[in-house]
C-alpha cells in the first residue's frame, strides 16, 4: 500500500507526518483504552472498505483477482471480500461403515 503521508497529514491538519503519527498512537490509544474493544471483522478481512463507489473502483482494477469477492455493506459502508460459505457446504456426510469396496488386496508372496 501506497500513502502519501505529507497529505495525509495535511487532510488531519497535522504539520508533519511526526505529527502525525503521534496523533495517530494518541488515537489508537484512547480508542482501545481498556482493552475491551474487539477485532472489527469489515477491516481485518476485506480486501478493500469504503464508499460504494471505492469499493467497485478497487474491485475493477483487481480485474481477475476479484473473482469470487462480492460487495457488501450499505449505508454508506462497503466492503471488497470474499463471501462467507458454509463449512462443509459442499460436500454430504456419509456415515457408514467402511466396507469391502474399500479394500485392495494386494497379491503379496512372502517366500
């Protein structure tokens, strides 16, 4: 990832990006205060997070690589990832002893 630190800053109203960063950990800082937050699964596992417009941008110039990742959210919030499938989805239990058709008899010769 790319970011132009120097406008980012200037976007916060930060002078440097010294600055910067120490108002980030600040942030940081107040907002896991205790330790009680928990992991925000829209940032930790998508590919990209934004407006709707961002989202279908970042989807377009991945091109092959977004194959298989949906655009999901709404008000406002939209997230690039892959969907959610069910473990096991594909494939059908078989309980059931495992029987002679299992079973390779090898023709061995100990001499």
């Amino acid at each position: 990832m790319l970011i132009d630190y120097e406008m980012l800053a200037g976007l916060f109203g930060n002078g440097s990006y010294e600055q910067l960063r120490s108002s980030h950990k600040g942030w940081v800082e107040e907002y896991l205060g205790n330790g009680a937050k928990e992991r925000q699964d829209e940032w930790t596992s998508s590919i990209a997070v934004g407006s709707k417009s961002f989202v279908e941008t970042i989807k377009e110039r991945l091109g092959f690589k977004a194959i298989g990742r949906d655009i999901q959210g709404g008000d406002g919030a939209y997230q690039l990832r892959e969907s959610a499938a069910l473990y096991g989805a594909h494939f059908k239990a078989e309980k059931r002893v495992i029987g002679p058709e299992n079973t390779y008899f090898w023709d061995l010769r100990i001499e």
